[in-house]
C-alpha cells in the first residue's frame, strides 16, 4: 500500500486517513491509495519538463532496467567497486547495449546518494501493508520520486524547503486551484 511523508516520518494510507479523520474529513484508505495510483505516475511523468538539466551521468547500484526495451546511452556511469561491473559494462559495449565511449567510473564513495536512496524508499514503503503489484509498486514509487524531486528543489522556481510553493506547483501542474 501507498504511504505519504509528514514530517520527514512516513506514514500509511490507514494513519493518512485516521489524520483527516481527526480533522473532520472522512475518507477511506482505499481512496486514498487509489489516489495514489491514480496520480503518482501522471505527477512524475509531467514535472520531468520542470526539472533542472541533468548532466549526462548515471550512478548505478546493483539494478539495471530498461524501459521500454530501450537503453539511454550515458556519457559515464559511476558505480561502486563491485567487481562484476567492468566486465557488464564490457559486455554491454560489444553488443551495442551501450556506447563505446561511456566512462565506467568506479569510486568506493561517489555512489553514497543511490545507497541513500534506498533507505528512504524501504522506510516509505515499510508503513504499508507491501505492494500488491508490480504495477502498483511502480506507481507509488513514482509517486515517492517526484516528490523527492520537488521537495530536493529539483524543480524549477520551487524552493526544496518552500511547502507552500510546492504545493501550488503541484496544483499547477494538475491544473487545479491550490
């Protein structure tokens, strides 16, 4: 199930529902993580236009995916220094997975921010009673790294600490009144 984040403490669709509840709002967890479902990709796909420009690299941490069969090609691809990687980065080069000049660069501390990642994602996930789906795990992953994103100052214009202009940037991007 889907879960929010109030004040850096990660909560579940129950507690999100049991808090509105107690401010006089009924609705049902169910909703609420429909909501989720409903929303969190839509939310993600549209603030990618918003976002700062990225700088070509990748860091990786154990899990490589293609979406949509395609592979974006980096201009370097920074990793921890697990031994397996030369030789997957080789790998992918000579079936033409990946272009010939992409840098493999292999730092024991560069990578700290994907591991940090992780932490994050287990503790939102963990109030929830799990996903169902794999769809439903992508879309409330989604869901966690656009708000990331915009909470990270990410955004254009949105200040990483501004909830208020936040707010309304999501509003705005739903085209709805704040």
């Amino acid at each position: 199930m889907g879960t929010a984040v109030a004040s850096g403490v990660p909560v579940s669709c129950r507690d999100l529902a049991s808090m509105l509840a107690d401010r006089g709002v009924e609705v049902d967890h169910i909703t609420l993580f429909h909501g989720v479902q409903a929303y969190a990709s839509t939310l993600e796909r549209r603030i990618r236009r918003h976002l700062w420009p990225r700088n070509g690299s990748w860091r990786v941490d154990e899990t490589y995916i293609k979406v949509k069969g395609v592979t974006v090609n980096p201009r370097g691809i920074t990793v921890h220094k697990n031994p397996a990687y030369p030789r997957a980065v080789c790998d992918l080069k000579r079936t033409s997975g990946l272009r010939r000049f992409s840098r493999l660069r292999q730092r024991k501390y560069l990578n700290d921010l994907v591991e940090q990642n992780h932490r994050r994602i287990k503790s939102l996930a963990r109030p929830g009673l799990g996903f169902g789906s794999p769809r439903a795990a992508k879309q409330t992953l989604a869901g966690y790294e656009a708000m990331a994103m915009i909470g990270k100052g990410q955004v254009h214009n949105v200040g990483g600490r501004d909830t208020k202009a936040q707010a309304a940037f999501v509003a705005g991007v739903f085209r709805v009144a704040a």
